[in-house]
C-alpha cells in the first residue's frame, strides 16, 4: 500500500495537570506520528510511547524531543511535536524503514521466531500536561505504511546522572542481552570538552567535543547546545551500532570544564536498537 496519513480520534484526558493518553489502533505499521498541540514543549512532560505494557521511547518533555529531531534535521514545526519511528537520517530506504513501528500480529512458524514476532495488544502515546496549561488542545494524525510484525526498533531510554568539574564515570548503563547502541544524548547544562566511551575495557571514542561535533555536521547532523552526542551510527549505517551483547564493563568517561559547579544535573538519552523484550 501507498503510505496514508490518518486521524487519531482516541484521545482521552486533555486536561490541565492530566495524563493525556493517545490510543493508536492495533494492525498498522507507523511510521511518524504528528502532535498538533497548543502545550508549550517544557509543560509537555514524561512523553512515553508504550506497546503492551513496555515503555519503548521516553522523553523528559517536549523540548527534548524537539532537540533530538532538530539534531537529525527532522523538521520541527511550532505546534507540532513529531515522534518518528521511520529514521530518515539512515542511508538506505530499507533501513530508514526496518523501524517503523510495526503492530500487525502474526503467528510465529518456529520457537526462534516468538521472540520476534510479539503479540501486540495495545499501543498508546502518554505525556503529562502541566497544571499551569490554560485549555490544552490536542490533535493527532499518523503516517501509516505497509502492515508488519514488531520488529526491531529504536528505542529510547532515559538515565539521570550528576556532573562536576574534570573527570566524572558513568557506569550504571543498561545493557540488555543483544542490544545496541545506535546513539546517546548526554543532555546537561554543564560544558562538556570530551566523552570518552569504553566497552570491555578498550576505549571505543576517545575526541574531543569540538571534533565530534565538527564530523557530525559533516555527516548531516545538527549538533545542539547541551546536548553532547556520541553518534555510533554517524553515516548512516546501523552495522556500525554499538554492539552490548556479552559485554561486562561498559562505561562513559565524561570530561568537564572546571567551571562546572559540582552535582550538575544530566541526563542519557539513549538510542537503542532492541526487540520489544529486550533493555
């Protein structure tokens, strides 16, 4: 089928200080989902897509996943808030594609499969409307594509962490069992001179920010102010995912201006690539 944009009519407590909860219909595959919206982004707080009873993407508020698209130069819209589960910033179609937020259910052929092929029974978008918001609307269209299984798919985590001047380690990232990390945000308003990441006790990026931010903007991106990416999958290609299966020791050594007042508030948003059952 050609790709068909729809409305989303499910749409319950609209309401200042509520949990606004977007039920999608179960069958179709999503690629992109348009929040028409008159919430500022900052009282648009806890967004969370959620298949079954699994959190797949998670958002702090409306401006994070507002920086995130502007980083791949997704177009943003005042408005409108989009969560795209197509990536447009992968080279190939099939790879921009390989995940789309499939949710049509079939029946697996072997015991392999099962893992694979989930059941799905419920797909909604949560988000939490600040109780200063004077009459919240919301509207809700989706881009749909050919009908598919739950495959696999980007998801997206958060972890606080605290930040001071010089070195800092972050050691308590979720691993899963065969993951992969496609990209991370380190979102803070401390100055950032390097990250450092290290798996198995070899380091895997040692740069310096400016550097990483230069070989991004070459490979499309848009880097944002406080937001610090570690860009596994810079051209393009998922191959070059950050691979967690078997691994014991995975850490992010993060580096520090030294005016970096001590406890600073971060956060990870962490792009991985996983089944439903997986990190």
């Amino acid at each position: 089928m050609s790709r068909n944009h729809i409305n989303i009519n499910t749409i319950s407590a609209v309401v200042a200080g509520a949990l606004c909860t977007i039920t999608l219909p179960v069958g179709a595959t999503y690629d992109q989902l348009s929040i028409e919206t008159n919430i500022p982004l900052a009282k648009m707080k806890n967004i969370r897509v959620n298949v079954n009873n699994d959190v797949v993407e998670e958002y702090k508020d409306g401006t994070v996943l507002a920086a995130v698209n502007k980083y791949y130069k997704r177009e943003v819209v005042d408005g409108i808030v989009d969560l795209h589960f197509k990536k447009t910033e992968m080279k190939t179609l099939s790879e921009k594609r390989q995940f789309c937020l499939g949710t049509k259910n079939m029946q697996p052929q072997t015991a392999e499969q099962v893992p694979f092929m989930p059941a799905i029974t419920s797909v909604t978008v949560t988000f939490e409307i600040d109780a200063s918001v004077a009459a919240p609307t919301v509207a809700v269209t989706a881009l749909q594509s050919d009908a598919v299984p739950f495959g696999n798919f980007i998801k997206v985590k958060r972890l606080p962490v605290t930040l001071s001047a010089g070195t800092n380690e972050i050691d308590n990232i979720p691993k899963g069992y065969d993951a992969h990390i496609k990209n991370v945000f380190l979102v803070t308003d401390a100055t950032v001179d390097k990250v450092t990441v290290i798996r198995n006790s070899t380091e895997e990026k040692n740069v310096k920010q400016s550097i990483a931010e230069k070989v991004q903007r070459e490979n499309g991106r848009a880097p944002q102010a406080g937001y610090y990416a570690v860009d596994f999958c810079g051209e393009g290609d998922i191959k070059q995912a950050l691979q967690l299966k078997d691994v014991r020791d995975l850490r992010f050594r993060v580096e520090c201006d030294a005016g970096t007042a001590a406890a600073t508030y971060g956060e990870l948003v962490i792009e991985y690539v996983d089944t439903l059952k997986g990190v």
